[in-house]
C-alpha cells in the first residue's frame, strides 16, 4: 500500500487523493501536522522541507509532489 503524507489543507493533497481515487490505487493517509515523526521522515527526504504530497511506495521509494501519471508508472499500474 502507499503512503500519503499530507496535511488536510493542501491543495495538491487533495487533487492527488481524488486521482488515486478514480483509479482504484490504495493508500494511507498520514498528516504531518499531527504526526511530529511523519514531519521529520518528510523532511529528511526533502532537503528540509515539509513539503507535501509526499508518497511513500511498497519498495521504500518516495516521489514529492508527484503526478498521477507517476504514481501509477511507480505502481506499473495501467490508466483507468
């Protein structure tokens, strides 16, 4: 399953959690507001930076920000 780290105001969460939607992909949900750890993880893979969506995938691989079209090449799954 993949790993969403988020906040419940951004924008680009929201858009990224409707996509993955519509295609089926399941994920996780974790706010980094509320999880100081998750903030931290963000962080250490973002030169610093809080900087979400961050998406964590089965193998341990991250994409920040990424395109549906991205996650569902990392996934190899095949567009709805």
């Amino acid at each position: 399953m993949v790993t969403m780290y988020s906040t419940p105001w951004c924008g680009y969460c929201r858009r990224l959690k409707d996509q993955m939607d519509r295609e089926g992909i399941q994920y996780e949900v974790v706010d980094i507001e509320e999880d100081p750890a998750s903030a931290d993880y963000v962080m250490s893979i973002n030169g610093g930076n809080a900087v979400v969506p961050t998406v964590k995938f089965p193998d341990g691989s991250t994409l920040t920000n990424p395109t549906i079209v991205q996650v569902r090449e990392k996934l190899a799954v095949p567009s709805a």
